[in-house]
C-alpha cells in the first residue's frame, strides 16, 4: 500500500465499500458479443483509419457502441499492418463502468506485456529488461518492484509537498516574466521543467542542478523517449494521410534515443545512489533492474502522466471565472496566509479536490486499458453477459466509460462539485483512472498505479497553490494570457 502518511490525508476518499457497479440481474441474457474484425488485414486497416484519420479516438467507440446497441463489442485497434509483425489488433472493447471494472480483476485477467494493447515497444527502451509495468501480478518480480515503487514513493512523503511548492514558485515566476514582457507566455516548458525537477528530486534522491546538462535538458530525454515509444498508437495532428503513412506505419527504434537515454542512466547511477542501494538490498534487484524500472517509473509514468494531465486541469479552470472565484475562496478560507502547504493542510478542501478528480474523469492521463483473459469467464455490462475466452484482449477507452449515463448524472459535462458531500464520495467507487477505481488501495498484488494518490494530492497542491499567488489565471491553448495576483 502507499504510505499511511499519505493515505490518512486523502480528503474525500472513502474506504473501498460494498457498493459497485449495479449488477445485471439475475434473468440478464448471455448475449454474443457483437461486432467482428472484418477481413484479415483489410478489416484491421479499415478501422486504423477510422480511429485515427476519419473519426478520431472518442468517436470511433461511440459510433460502435450505438451501431451494436452494447457497450461491449469487437473491433481492432490500431497499431496494425504493414510492418507490426505478431500484432494482433483484435480486441473486446468494455466501454461501460461495470464491463470496464473487469480491465482490474487480477482472478480473471493478467496485464503481461498489455501495457498498450497487445503491441509492445522494444525492451531495448528499458535496457533489455521487462520493466514493471509489463509484468503481472502473477510474475514473482512484479512484487519486488511493485514494492521497490512503493517504498521509493513513502520515503519521499516527507519532502514531496515541500519540492512541489519549490518547483511551482519557479514555474509561475518564470510564466509571470513572459506575460508581462508580451501578454502571453507558453506554459509547456515552464511545466514540464517543473514536473522534470521536483520528480528527480523525490524519486531519484538527487538534485538536476548538479549536472547542468540534464538540469537544462533532461525533460527534453524524458519526452522524446516515451514520444517514440507511443507513437505508433497515438495521433500527433499532423497532415493526414502523412500521420498514417510515415508515423503509424511501423515502431521506433532505440538507437534514436540511445544517447540522451544512456546521459539519464548515468545520471541515476551516479546521484541516485542510496535509492539504488535500497533497490538492491531491500528489494533484491540486480543495479540495472533499480535504474530502469526508476526511469520508467519517473519518465513514462510520473513526468509522461503529469506533462498530460496539468494541462488538462489548467483548461478545465480556464474560461470559468465563477469557479476560480469559488476555489479561490475556499482556498482562502481554510488555508491562513503564510501556511506552508502539506498533503495534511489541503486536505479539507472538498472543491479543489472534486474538481481534480473531475479532470481525471473527463481527461485521463492514460486514455487507454487493456487487460487479456487468464481465463474463460463471464463478463458484464449492466444489461448484458458475454462469454469471454481465455486470451481475449479486452481493451476499455476510458472517457467513453467514465461518461456512463447509468452511473453519472450529466456524464459529459464538467461538474466542478460531482464529488463533493456522500454523494460525491460514493460516485469515488466507480472513477477508474489508476488501473483501478479511486478508492482502491495500490499493492504489489495488482496493477493500479503505485503514486495513485500521489498524483491527486499533488494536483490539490497545484490548484491550490494558484489560488494563493492568483486572483485568477486565464489560459488559451497553451499558454497564459492572463494573470491577476493575489492583493
């Protein structure tokens, strides 16, 4: 589990209870799955471009969902033909809370190399090593590196908030600079140099200013590095049929990242030592399983996820002056000036937090889940069982199955206060965004994200560290075109 210290000041979540996705009742059809992959390659081809040229992501379910009246169906996701060899595109899409629940179930299904989907981005981005990330929980070393993750993020409770707070003073003076020399300042460098620095100092247990290089460019490593891992699964806007033609074609090779990814190993290995040593001597990990799994673990979950999901929040408040008027109040009214901000000081600040997990249910970091089938079993959505077979890719576009109308009122508009009060609370049970639901507890017996916690205080002390510089801050795109500061 994560540290109680940072457990015990999760404001607004409650422990896991009984309630769950409504259960189908008891006289609920075993219905065929509907839908099919086509014909062999072109079939696959077909919905690729679909998913990425012709409808984009969110639609290409939507549209299936009403075309076969189920949430869940087959269908193939991208990558595909003609150069990913030993893909198989064909999945079970489950795009309902209770059918999606089932992505989690570790009795029913295995997350072994599924990370995103049944294509996997060569070892050699980690050192030839199977990182935690595509190990199941059945995998003996998954534990020790569960628990490896875990152990990293409770000896850095202690300092996380403080560095938070460091890092953002840094971020928005250097935003401040910007607007008032041309009344527009890009944001992205600023964040992510933010993300970069606070996270290296947490997880590694070393300051970026010690080698001027990585201090200067290290986010730079980190975004190229994941960039190409993912590529042939995301769309990057580019001028269609160029995007599916040179970037959906085929995977990336290693050697394109080698020497900026090698200047980070060294970095860990050279600074990152009494994090190194607990690896080795507590966890039983040899030194190069330690600095890969740390570098995935700070590239491609912490920094990838947050460099997605700050933005995500700065729009969500942008454009919304009657709300930042709202939490800036409440941030003001329980938060005395001079206080120095701690997971224990913002943890009774309902609204900041509703609208963090708000963000988290309509923008996920992680858009997509996959899980495979440890074995044949019945699956669920609320109306509805389906015969799923062992080695079956169930694959859950989590947007589209946290817009459930059967679970949330309202489900594609932004609530601010959805989860405020018992009501709000309770809605905790069915928001997935962790590879779990949010009252979940991590553990190295599942899958769901080691720092979920992590993730939600530190956009608490985010927002709420605006509102204490901030009267208001007005975002367009990605920049600030505006700041009023606080009196």
């Amino acid at each position: 589990m994560l540290s109680s210290t940072v457990m015990s000041v999760s404001p607004g979540v409650p422990t896991p209870s009984s309630l769950t996705p409504p259960s189908p009742p008891s006289s609920s059809p075993v219905r065929a799955i509907p839908g099919s992959y086509g014909w062999p390659v072109l079939g696959p081809i077909a919905d690729r471009l679909d998913y990425f040229w012709f409808q984009g992501p969110e639609t290409f379910f939507r549209k299936r969902i009403d075309k076969y009246k189920s949430t869940v169906f087959r269908t193939n996701v991208p990558p595909s033909f003609p150069f990913f060899v030993g893909v198989n595109p064909n999945v079970i899409a489950v795009l309902d809370c209770k059918s999606f629940s089932f992505l989690f179930d570790m009795d029913v299904v295995e997350k072994k190399n599924v990370l995103v989907g049944d294509f996997m981005p060569s070892v050699k981005y980690t050192g030839d090593i199977r990182v935690c990330a595509y190990l199941d929980t059945a995998e003996t070393q998954h534990a020790r590196v569960k628990s490896f993750a875990m152990d990293i993020l409770k000896r850095s409770s202690s300092i996380w908030a403080s560095e938070v707070v460091a890092s953002l003073d840094t971020m928005w003076d250097t935003i401040d600079a910007g607007v008032a020399k041309s009344n527009s300042a890009s944001y992205i460098k600023p964040l992510q140099r933010f993300i970069f620095h606070f996270l290296t100092k947490c997880l590694v247990g070393a300051d970026p200013a010690v080698s001027p290089e990585i201090a200067e460019s290290g986010y730079v490593m980190l975004d190229k590095w994941v960039f190409l891992q993912l590529l042939p699964t995301i769309s990057v806007n580019f001028l269609q049929p160029l995007e599916e033609i040179f970037l959906h074609s085929f995977a990336y090779p290693f050697f394109l990242v080698k020497g900026d990814y090698r200047k980070l190993y060294d970095f860990v290995e050279q600074h990152g030592q009494a994090v190194l040593q607990r690896g080795e001597t507590e966890f039983n990990l040899s030194k190069e399983e330690t600095i890969h799994n740390l570098l995935f673990v700070l590239g491609f979950n912490a920094f990838g996820g947050f460099t997605i999901f700050f933005p995500s929040l700065l729009s969500a408040l942008s454009g919304k002056p009657e709300l930042q008027a709202k939490l800036r109040e409440e941030v003001r009214s329980k938060i005395k000036p001079g206080t120095n901000l701690t997971f224990e000081s913002v943890k009774d600040l309902e609204l900041v937090h509703s609208v963090v997990y708000e963000t988290l249910r309509l923008n996920p970091p992680v858009p997509l889940q996959y899980a495979r089938a440890r074995k044949d079993f019945q699956l669920s959505s609320h109306d509805s069982v389906f015969e799923i077979k062992k080695g079956d890719l169930l694959c859950g576009f989590q947007k589209v199955a946290m817009t459930d109308p059967k679970i949330f009122d309202d489900p594609e508009t932004f609530v601010p206060d959805r989860f405020t009060k018992e009501k709000g609370r309770e809605l905790l049970n069915y928001l997935f965004w962790s590879n779990g639901p949010q009252t979940g507890s991590p553990s190295d017996r599942n899958k769901q994200c080691a720092a979920k916690d992590y993730v939600t205080m530190t956009a608490v002390l985010f927002v709420t560290h605006m509102f204490q510089r901030y009267d208001s801050v007005t975002a367009s795109g990605s920049s600030i075109t505006a700041v009023e500061k606080a009196n």
